[in-house]
C-alpha cells in the first residue's frame, strides 16, 4: 500500500509517520527537505521534494499513491488564505490526474462557516477544491485548537499571562497533534469509502483559556493566567510585528470568527473524542519547552 503524507516533519506529520512505519508501510514522505526525512527515518520511508503550489511536482510526487494525508503548512505569504487556495487547487488536481482513491485532508473546526474565520478560510478553499472531485474519497479532519499552539506562547507563559481575544471562559475543542496522527492513521490504513466525508477530532473535553491556562499552572507549579485583549489593540500590535493587513485577518479570525455563540458542525460524540488530556501533553512537551536541559 502506498500512503503520501505532507509535510510530515510537524507535530502531527511526525507521529503519523511513526505511526505508518510501526504499521508496516514505507511512506511517501512529500517534503521541501527530503534530506531531513532521511536524516530522521533512513530507508524506512520515501522521501520525495516537492512543491505543493506546483501541479506538475504535486502530480509527479503521487502517482502511484493509494492514499494521501495532506496537510497544508503554513507559508510565508502576503495572502494567506489565497496561498492556501493555490495548494489546493495544485493538489485537487494532480488527485484528480493521478486517481489517488483517498485522500485525507487535515482541515479545522471553523472550516465550515467558508468565511470569517480567517486562516481557517484557506483550509475550507483546500476542502471546496477536493470535494469538486468526481470519483475519489475525501475525507476532512476538522480539528479542534492544538494544545501545541502554546508552544508559540512560552515567554507569556513565563511571564504568567497570556493575551487572547477570546472570552476568558468560554470552551472550546483542544486536542493534541499526536491524537489527530493516530486518527490518520486508522483512515489511511484503510480503503476509504466514495465520496465526502467530515470526521471531526476534538481532543478530551472543551476547555475555555481559563480552563487551559490552569491546567498548565497545575503541571509548571506557578500560576498562569489568561487577560483579554480588544481587537483593536490586537491589530495593533500584530501590525507592529510586520504583518500584512491579511496577514492581521488571517491570525485574527481564527478566534473572532469562532467566539461568542460559535458552535462547530460535527458536535461532540464518542468518535470525535480523543484521549490525550492537556495535562498530559503539557507534562510531556510544554515543561521541557519551558525548562530545556542543559
């Protein structure tokens, strides 16, 4: 069986492809740095350099593929949303060229309002242009918000408070990248059915920041706090860091776009809950972020 996964270097690319390897599969690993691949997993994987925007390099790269796991990584550019339009146009159609029969495209809670959430904007242009597809299975994860995103919070976190445009203690789905690769995994190593399907992985339980930044306090021993910021003041500062104004949206919506009253469409059941609490994962990843041997 041939699996193509996509930038599977990151926090959920990584345990997927462990994952696959344990399974027996040598993956297809779709890479701008196939040396590092190699570097990382030897002969136990495939690695290929590709350019996801490129749809000769994208249809070069799967043919042959019975399944891909596509994720698109977040780029550099002035348009976000429209760089993720560019992507998936590029792989709809190498999938459509190549007849790939499942792909599985690792989408977000948010993607189905289409609008108004900002970078999640991109992901629902990703899942527009592989649900025009005729004959191949589809398959959407749409993810809850990644315990791994506080990673991007470790000075505030130091600091003891962290600034967030949601409502302090409004809930919402958090799951650990590792419980989305182990989900993947499951579709991948299976023939996936014809047509579209949204299978949601919403983490443990909702938690509000609140909720979140105590757990975090708990495992650090200090601590740690959430204060809201206006959206203003937000602009404001992300504008300061060099941002393009859809740079700002793109970072902005993915919370204004989800808060107050925001109710995702696949809800909360025994199939979309996953095991991997945030204690755990913060224990496991966060602590030693915050304190690095040596």
């Amino acid at each position: 069986m041939e699996i193509a996964v996509t930038a599977p270097s990151g926090n959920v690319g990584r345990p997927l492809v462990g994952h696959l390897v344990r399974a027996g599969i040598r993956p297809r690993l779709l890479t701008r740095h196939p040396e590092r691949a190699r570097a990382a997993w030897g002969d136990l994987v495939d690695a290929r350099e590709v350019d996801l925007r490129d749809v000769r390099s994208v249809t070069a790269v799967t043919r042959g593929v019975d399944a891909l796991y596509l994720i698109v990584p977040p780029g550099q550019s002035d348009d976000p949303v429209a760089a993720y339009a560019e992507v998936g146009a590029a792989v709809a159609a190498s999938v459509a060229e190549n007849r790939v029969p499942h792909t599985v495209l690792q989408s977000s809670v948010g993607a189905e309002l289409r609008t108004g959430a900002g970078e999640i904007d991109g992901l629902a242009r990703v899942e527009e242009a592989l649900d025009a597809l005729a004959e191949p299975a589809v398959t959407h994860l749409r993810c809850g918000y990644f315990y791994s995103n506080l990673l991007f919070e470790l000075e505030a976190i130091r600091a003891g408070s962290v600034a967030v445009l949601r409502p302090t203690g409004e809930p919402f789905p958090w799951v650990a990248p590792g419980d989305i690769a182990m989900v993947a995994a499951s579709l991948l190593l299976r023939p996936g059915a014809a047509g579209r399907r949204v299978r949601a992985v919403h983490g443990p339980q909702d938690l509000s920041w609140d909720d979140a930044l105590a757990v975090v306090g708990e495992v650090l021993g200090r601590p740690v706090t959430a204060h809201r910021v206006g959206d203003d003041a937000m602009r404001t500062t992300l504008t300061g860091f060099g941002m393009t104004p859809p740079q700002v949206e793109a970072v902005m919506g993915m919370s204004t776009g989800l808060r107050e009253g925001f109710v995702p469409e696949q809800p909360r059941t025994t199939l979309t809950t996953t095991d991997t609490t945030l204690g755990a994962w913060a224990w496991a990843e966060l602590r030693p972020a915050l304190h690095p041997a040596g």
